[in-house]
C-alpha cells in the first residue's frame, strides 16, 4: 500500500496530535497531505471535487472526542496529482493505504460528493475491516442518467461541465463554488477561490472518471451502518437520491439538512457536527488496545 512512514511536517505533532500538516508516500510515491488531530474513535473526512480538508474546518471542533483526520484528496489542495491523471480508484487506494498505515480501527468515514465516492470503493475494498460506520453528504451512486436512471446528472450536463473545465476553467470553478451553497454569500466566494486554484487537467481526469463509475452494484455488499446526509435545497440531488440509497444498502439512514444545499457541513455546520457525535455513538465501541509494561 505505501512506500513509507507517515510524516509530519509540524512540531506540533511531537506533543500529541496537533493540527500540524502531514503526509503520506503513496505506492506511486505520490504524497498525500493530511491532518489529524485528537483522540478516540477515528473519523476520516473526505472533501468533494475541487474542495481540500480545509472545507472541513467545522469539524475540526469534533476533536474534542474523536480522531478527526482530514485528507487532501490527490490533486487537490496539498496534495499534488502525481505521476499519472488521477482517478477515482487511484484516490480510494490513497485513503485505503492511509487507513492502513495509521492502523485505524473502528474507523467512520465521512465522505462528501467525489468523497464519497472514494469512500464507497474504499468500503468494497480489504480497507473495508478498518470501517466500523459511514456516512454519506449529498451523493449519488451514479453520476451519469441514461434510460434507465435518473438520479444523476443528464448525459448533457456531464458534457457540458467536461467542456467547461477544459475552456474555461477559472469562470467554472466560481459557478460550482456559488452552486454548493443554498444561499451564496462570502463562504461561496471563498469556496469559489479554492475550487479555482486546482490543476485543471487533474479535475477534468477526476471528473471524467466519477462519470464513468457506477457504484449501485457495490452497494449491498457495504455492510457498515450508513448514515446519508441530504440538503434539501441541493441544486444536484434530490430527495429521491437519498431516498435509493436508503434502499440499496443494507444498513442505512437518511437525515435531511432543510437549509442547506450541497454541503450541510459548511451550511450547517452545528447540526452537522452534532448529527456525527450521535451516529457515532451508536456504533459498537472501538476495541481498545492492551498495553504491556
């Protein structure tokens, strides 16, 4: 899985779990940027298409009671694209071979839009046993409607926002930052800068890929309890896409955030956070390790 130690670029780490940057040497020799921060059962956050673990800074505040590891998912934020076009399956092994060598147990993964994604592959995986719940914001388990789907996107839509990457990138990175919010405001400007300071050819490899991927057959063999998070007023699923994954997986939950679109955990954070330190507490205790003097 990996080629290395995890490292830690901060002194702060030396004392304890900080907020300090870290990274971890893929089997590429990519190196994946991190932060983990806290104690306790572990929770791996995993940001949508264009974001990075900052888009999570809200739930850094879950530390308090928890493992809070955010990554930068390959190709964004911190974290360069390394030697070959990212794809969806690149990225899952990424997280796989990070949850691997920190040695998580028990582990939640929260995984938003793309990070979801990574996640469900990730749970179909042999990283699946470090996994003991997940949860899923604002996702569908297939991008790409055809005859008999429609809980997607219109295969027109995928094509437009292909051309549009590959156009102009800068005027589609803004639009998808004001998109993901409810009621746009400052923190959609400032979603909107982020998204548009990423590799261009890197979101066009990603965004082909998750268009391509058809997750539904996955899905009643990921036996961990599913929480599914949906905005309400989310301008890319609706109710019905919660609704099917309700459905399709074994063990699942949905939970409705009616003032938020596409990230609940930006638009209502406190909820959010709160709803997680619920979900979390009704799974089975993380298995506590025997020291011996």
């Amino acid at each position: 899985m990996a080629s290395g130690e995890p490292q830690q670029d901060s002194a702060e780490g030396a004392r304890g779990r900080g907020r300090g940057l870290r990274h971890f040497t893929a089997s590429d020799g990519a190196r994946i940027a991190y932060s983990d921060e806290g104690e306790g059962r572990p929770l791996v956050l995993l940001h949508g298409l264009m974001a990075n673990s900052g888009f999570f800074e809200r739930q850094s505040e879950l530390a308090d009671a928890f493992r809070v590891i955010a990554v930068d998912l390959r190709g964004h934020g911190r974290s360069p694209a390394g030697p070959v076009p990212p794809t969806i399956g690149l990225l899952a092994d990424d997280v796989a071979g990070l949850s691997c060598e920190l040695e998580l147990d028990g582990a939640v993964g929260i995984g938003w839009s793309l990070g979801a994604a990574v996640l469900w592959r990730v749970l179909a995986g042999p990283a699946s046993r470090k996994f003991a719940g997940a949860v899923v914001v604002d996702m569908t388990p297939r991008v790409l409607n055809d005859r008999d789907w429609d809980l997607g996107l219109s295969r027109e839509t995928c094509e437009a926002r292909s051309q549009s990457i590959r156009d102009d990138f800068p005027a589609f990175a803004a639009a998808a930052g004001q998109a993901i919010f409810a009621v746009p405001g400052p923190e959609a400007d400032r979603a909107a800068a982020a998204f548009a300071a990423n590799d261009p050819a890197a979101i066009e490899a990603l965004w082909e890929s998750l268009v391509e991927e058809d997750f539904r057959p996955l899905l009643p063999a990921i036996g961990q309890p599913t929480l599914v998070v949906h905005g309400a007023r989310s301008h890319l699923y609706g109710a019905d896409t919660a609704g099917h994954l309700v459905a399709a997986l074994p063990n699942a939950r949905a939970v409705t955030f009616d003032r938020s679109g596409h990230a609940p955990h930006l638009e209502q954070p406190e909820l959010f956070n709160a709803t997680l330190r619920e979900f979390a507490a009704a799974l089975p205790p993380v298995r506590q390790t025997e020291t011996t003097l």
